[in-house]
C-alpha cells in the first residue's frame, strides 16, 4: 500500500504559472546512440540521418532530424508536467537551424497564455519554448498548448 505522504518532483499546476513566467530546464548532450535508437524507431531513414559517410554531403557531421530534437525538448520539459499535465492540445513549431550529434540541448521557456477551460476545471496554458545549443542558438522554437491540472 502506498502511504499519503507528499510526492517529490510534481510538475507546476495552472495556478503556478502566470503570463510571464520564464524557465528553463536541464542539459542533454546527444550521443550517436542517441540517433541510431530514434532513426531505428521512428524509421526515419532519410540517408542525411542514417549514412555516417559525409563526403558527398554539404552539411558536415552528423544531423539529427528536428522531430528527434523536439521529442528531446518535451523530455527535458517532463518534470514540469509530471502528474499535473492532462494534453497536449497544438502548436507550432520552427526549426531554426541545424542540430548534430555531439550538441547538448536545454530548453527555455516563457508562459505566454494562461486561462481556464471553458468549464474551469482545468488550466490552459501556452508556453513560448526555445530549444538552445551549447554556444546558446535557437535550434527549433516551439508554442505548445497544453491541459494541466489546477490545484
């Protein structure tokens, strides 16, 4: 049985984030296993992604595709949502330039929409994110609107 004690590591309810509100997370440095696991399950086999072989190439080194960029960025994002995130509704999303293996990502955040739902039950909050390298460049940019939990 589990105790009613209190849980570390809860993410922010709607009630934690005014319009305003800016963060950011921790750092991940991608790894070539990092590419080769993403390319094998979302078989995203595009030969700019799956071909180590750069010589015939205009872009050097080793490209990871956006969407592994983005899927890096929501798990940097995890523990701000962890038990209070209900959906993930839409957003747009830009990629601002190229991410390679050996790069380490974080992601800085600003709230930008906070408002209950139509029944006020829960919060809708849209955030601005910006996925940055280790020289500080915006990678990819994004605005997810997302359900949380209210307290």
């Amino acid at each position: 049985m589990i105790e009613s004690v209190p849980i570390v590591g809860r993410g922010h309810c709607y009630e934690d984030l005014a319009v305003g509100l800016r963060f950011r997370t921790h750092r991940r440095t991608i790894a070539e296993a990092d590419l080769a696991a993403f390319i094998n399950l979302t078989w995203l086999t595009e030969e700019l992604f799956a071909v180590a072989d750069d010589s015939s190439r205009a872009i050097k080194g080793r490209p990871v595709p956006g969407a592994m960029v983005y899927a890096f960025a929501e798990g940097l994002l995890l523990p701000t949502m962890q038990d209070t995130g209900l959906a993930f509704l839409n957003a747009t999303l830009d990629v601002k330039g190229p991410t390679f293996v050996g790069d380490t990502l974080h992601v800085e955040c600003e709230v930008i929409e906070a408002r209950l739902s139509s029944k006020g039950e829960r919060g809708l909050v849209r955030f601005a994110n910006e996925v940055k390298n280790q020289r500080g460049e915006v990678v990819l940019a994004y605005n997810p609107l997302r359900m949380l939990k209210r307290k």
